[in-house]
C-alpha cells in the first residue's frame, strides 16, 4: 500500500525522531542538546565505544558519522527492528493519534504519473548537462567563466545548457522513450490551444536544475544568454512535482551545510546563491523569482531558527526585506523568526564577494539586523513627527502590527519593545516625582527627556530623529541654535534658568526639569546649584526670596548679566514682566530645544564611533541624517510662536 506524502509527513511533524530513537539508545549527556532537538548517542547499527550517531528532531533525520547509515522515523523502524515499511507507519500512526488512510487507487496513480514526470525532468538535466560541453555550449561556458564560476561549482549545481532549438530537447526525450504527455507534463515544452506543435521551452540558455528535499530535479530556471530576450530568467511552469511557492533553490545542500552554522542565508536568485557557495558560504538557499512565501518560511524554520535574508542594497531589496517580514510577522513564535542583512547599495552577493572578498560578505551577514529593527527602521525613516497627531500614529501603527502576531508571549515581547523604542525616540517620562502641575504632566514625553533612548535605538531608524514637538515659529528662533554656533546652547540654558527663577511657580511645578537640566556652561551650573539648595532649603515661593539668597551667596550679579543679555535679545517670556502662562510654554519648548541638542551630540559620537567599526551603508546614512538635522538645529532663525499675547507684547523677530 502507498501512503500519500501528507500523511507522512504529518507523523514526522508529530513524532520527534528522538522520540522513536530514544527507546533503544541511550543519549550522551556531555554532547547532546536536548533543548535544541540535538541528540547523540552511540550508534545502535554497529558498535562503538564513543557517540558517532546523531540525530535533529528539526530535521527528522539521523545519521551515524561512524558506519554511515541514516534515514527517518520509518527507515529506522524498518532496518533495525526488521518491520515492513507499512507495519512502521502504521504503528507510528497509531502513535500520532492519525487514523490509517484507506487505500486511494487514483492517488497511486497520480504518484506512480509522477514517477513518470520525475524520470523525463532527470533525462533533460541529463541533455542540459551534455548540451553544455558540446560545441553549442560554447557560449554558456564563456558566460559562466566571465561570472566566475569555476568547473566544480558548475558540476556541483548541476548546470547545464538549452542550444538555441525548438525541438533538440523533445527529440531528445522521446528517444529516450518519454511520452508526449510526459514531456508537456513536465513542463519542457510549450504546448496548448492555439499552438500546433510543441516546441522545447528553453532555448538558448544557461539552466539551473531546480532539486526537491530528496535532490532530485523537479524544475527549472533559465538565464537567457542573448540581448532583448523578454525574460532574462524564466522557470518551468507549475506542474504536478514543481510548486514554485513551495520550493527553495538548493535547499537540500544548504541544510547539510547549515549543520556548523546554525543558519540559513536566504538570498535573491540562483546565481547569487551559487556565488555564495562558491565563496565558501555553502547554507545559501533562495525563493524562485517570487517574493517568500508562508510555506518557504516554514521550511526555513523547520531548518533554522533564524535564517538570515539577504537583500541587495537597493530600493528594490528594502521593498523585498519588507514584504518579508510582513510575511514573518503573524507567523513569530519561540525559536522562528528572522535577521536581515542589506548589502551595499548597487552590489549583490556576486558583486561583493569578486569585489572585497569572502570577509566582506561576512561582515555584511555578522551586522544582520533582527526583524524587530527593519519594521522600525521602516516605520520612522524619513518620518516627521512633528505633533502629537502625528506621533499617535506612528504608535498606533506599530502596536497594530505587533498585535498580528500570533504567538501570545511573543506578541507580549514585541509590544514590550515598540514601547521601549518609542519611548527612546519621544523622550521617557522623567524618572523623578516633582509633584508637578500646569501642562508639565501632560507633556512629559513631549518634552523628550531621558535623553540616551534616542541615542540608542537611532542605529536601527537613519532618519529616525525628524520629530520636533516644537511650534514652527519657535524651531526657527535662536534658540533652536546649536552645532556650529556656540552660543546658542549657554544663551538656551541661561533662558530656562532665568525662566524658573523669575517665575517660581515654575519651580513648583516642575523641579524635577530644573534638578535634571544638563548644563554646558560652569557659570550656569552653579548658578543653578544654587538656585536647587535655596528651593530645597527653604522652598520659597516668590522671586525676591530667591534672589536675595543668591545676593547672599555672591551670585546675585551673574544672575543679572544673564538677565540683561536675554532683554538684550528680547526674549521677554523667560523675564519677570511675562504672564506665566508665556513663561510656562517658554521654559517647557527650550527645555526641550536643550535636550535635543545635547542628545543629537551623544548620537553623533555613538554614530561616528559606529562608522569607525562597522563601516557599513546604514552607519552612514545614519551619520549622514544626524548631521542633517544638527545643522537644521544650527542654521535656523525667526519667531517665538505665541510669545507675548499673556503679557501684552507683540511677537517679536530675534
């Protein structure tokens, strides 16, 4: 009796091998990995003294290093305790808790069709094989040698060519006695209503033979070696034995290979994989000219944890890793998901290896990024988040995303992260209670203080940084200055310090602002330190209090200067004559300019430092957009949006 391959299957997904194994071995403690599904013990196919045979539950599989063998659930059923192959699922079913199928005539048939397909797609690997060493694969070979790919590799791949003929291959089939309804079923020729004879598919082409998990040709791709061809890949249609969305270009290898690794790359075509391997990263599998599917990413992980996607450093491959991890997002859970490494702009695998070399693909794969930084990266790069509109968004997007998620702890973790980042991108709630009142509460996370978050999470956002609660007409006064004039950042610091003296209510309500202020300026910072000893000594609530206890304490003439140079430049909101509401709205915008500008300084440094190691494409943009917005903080001049309307002053140019 056959068994469908569903049913199959569906015994391995819910047996793990070491499960069937595990009764008649016993498994090394010292080298197996239970938590992992690695096991190892001596072989019980012959003796041994040291562990030699292995087994993945991941893979279904086991193999001994020592005498050789190696199979599945069934093949050890039935080659160490003598069952037939039908007595081995059947009690493995039984088991599973999956009733016996009944015999089904017509899917017999349909498999034995298959064998058929299977036997006339191994001949045509076989004539491309041939046809490639002949004098009409003259050309293939010289493209192959100018793309480097040595005569190992070619083998290895099993590439071959198509000669530039409507009939060589279907001759060639139907002498080897494959019938009509074979070589159409196999997708070698086209044929169908409006075309009266069949003529062979691929013509004057470099051919990839596509292989199942079992290595055995299923398909193929075609890279069309003349100019102006309308498809300069092509791959065999679908067919009975070939579902492109089911299948990964050189799967079966990249599984061996991805044993020392414990990853997969997953790159864009055939030839990138081949370049890869090539270059001495034999795990390389990749999608069949289509973006990756639900089933693909399941055979990933039934491989790996998380494989790595591969993406040229283009516009095209950011859109592909995007699609990507759309995909991935609902199908997260404990142990599956994904990283994502961009290549420089313009450059795929083959590029970058025959350019700078192996270490430099390796560079690029060490720097993945996990799935959780691409989302973010493309969610706030390039982004304005200019009001709290705007920002409300941004939030709601992402913990809508993150709700696709279908795995409860998983999800749990990632909305976890989204808050994390958004509060490192916003500015966290102070860490200190100052019992605050007014607008102070309200607009904590506008504010942006806790300056280090932004810092820390802006390597996975370049451009990440374009939000700026500020009003318009108060991001373009003085002193939103900073960089490259020195004297904006002491003019905005004595601002905030004159505002909280000649305004104590301010204090009141917000004395953890005032305590947590950074400073530039010596002179300011002991001003301030004193200003913070009088209100905690005494907490006096008017101004003359506070400035006789700075007259007391010898700095009573600083404090003034500092007055006279903001009258000086008609900042009149942070002056004694203001109404406290001008004042209040003053005080709480710059302390907002001064946090930005001190943390755009500390992302500047961790992004240079970062550019010195890593030197990679993101690194740069990421310097490239900091700077961008330092000079944007630098070079910008106009109004105080609302200032005076409370204390009876007209808007004012500075």
């Amino acid at each position: 009796m056959r068994f469908p391959p569903q049913f199959l299957d569906e015994i391995r997904a819910r047996i793990p091998i070491s499960d069937v194994i595990g009764r008649r071995v016993v498994w090394d403690r010292r080298k197996t990995q239970s938590s992992k599904g690695d096991w190892w013990a001596c072989c019980p196919f012959h003796g041994e003294k040291s562990p030699s045979f292995h087994c993945e539950d991941a893979k279904g599989r086991y193999h001994c290093f020592g005498c050789g063998v190696s199979g599945d659930h069934f093949r050890f059923l039935t080659e160490l305790e003598g069952m037939s192959f039908p007595e081995a699922v059947e009690r493995l079913a039984g088991e599973a808790g999956l009733p016996m199928p009944a015999r089904d005539r017509e899917e017999e048939k349909r498999q034995d069709a298959q064998a058929t397909l299977l036997d006339a797609l191994r001949l045509s690997a076989e004539f491309f094989r041939q046809t490639l060493q002949e004098a009409d694969g003259a050309k293939a070979r010289a493209y192959l040698r100018d793309r480097g790919l040595n005569p190992v590799v070619q083998k290895t791949f099993g590439i071959g060519y198509a000669p530039d003929s409507r009939n060589r291959l279907k001759e060639f089939l139907a002498g080897r006695g494959v019938g009509k309804a074979e070589i159409e079923g196999a997708g070698m020729v086209v044929h169908g209503e409006g075309i009266a004879v069949s003529y062979d598919r691929f013509r004057d082409r470099v051919m990839f033979p596509i292989l199942d998990v079992r290595e055995r040709p299923i398909a193929f791709g075609g890279r069309a070696l003349a100019a102006g061809v309308p498809a300069k890949y092509l791959n065999s249609p679908e067919t009975d034995v070939f579902h492109k969305g089911q299948v990964l270009y050189n799967l079966a290898s990249a599984r061996r290979a991805s044993k020392s690794s414990n990853t997969l790359i997953v790159a864009e075509g055939y030839m990138d994989v081949i370049a890869l391997h090539q270059g001495g990263f034999e795990n390389a599998v990749a999608p069949l000219g289509t973006a990756l599917t639900e089933r693909q990413l399941d055979l990933l992980w039934r491989t790996v944890p998380e494989p790595i996607l591969c993406f040229d450093g283009d516009a095209a491959g950011l859109k592909a890793a995007n699609r990507a991890a759309e995909l991935a997002l609902p199908l997260l859970r404990p142990g599956r998901s994904l990283r994502f490494a961009l290549l420089p702009e313009g450059k795929d695998p083959d590029d970058l290896l025959r350019a700078s070399g192996p270490e430099a693909m390796r560079e690029v794969l060490d720097r993945a990024r996990p799935l959780a930084d691409l989302v973010w990266m493309r969610e706030t790069g390039g982004g304005s988040f200019d009001t709290p509109e705007r920002r409300a968004e941004l939030e709601g997007r992402l913990k809508a995303m993150m709700r696709q998620i279908g795995d409860e702890s998983v999800r749990r973790h990632y909305l976890q992260d989204v808050e994390e980042r958004l509060a490192g991108f916003f500015g966290p709630a102070p860490s200190r209670g100052g019992g605050g009142r007014g607008d102070w509460n309200n607009r904590r996370r506008e504010d942006g203080r806790g300056g280090g978050g932004g810092g820390a999470r802006r390597s996975a956002a370049p451009g990440a940084g374009r939000r700026s609660p500020v009003s318009d007409r108060l991001a373009r006064s003085a002193l939103l200055g900073g960089g490259a004039r020195a004297s904006a950042a002491p003019m905005r610091e004595m601002s905030i310090l004159v505002g909280f003296v000649n305004h104590p209510l301010l204090l009141r309500e917000a004395f953890d602002y005032f305590a947590d202020l950074e400073l530039t300026s010596p002179e300011l910072e002991r001003l301030r330190s004193a200003v913070i000893d009088v209100y905690a000594d005494g907490q006096p609530h008017s101004r003359d209090e506070i400035l006789a206890e700075l007259d007391r304490r010898m700095l009573l003439e600083p404090f003034q200067a500092c007055e006279a140079k903001l009258q000086a430049v008609r900042l009149w909101s942070f002056l004694p004559q203001a109404a406290l509401e001008d004042a209040r709205e003053a005080v709480r915008q710059a302390l907002h300019l001064q946090h930005r500008y001190l943390s755009l300084h500390r992302e500047l440094r961790a992004a240079e430092a970062a550019l010195a190691t890593d030197g990679d494409e993101l690194a740069h943009a990421q310097l490239v957009e900091i700077h961008r917005e330092i000079n944007n903080l630098a070079g910008t001049e106009a109004l105080i949006d609302g200032f005076g309307l409370l204390s009876g002053r007209p808007a004012k140019g500075i």
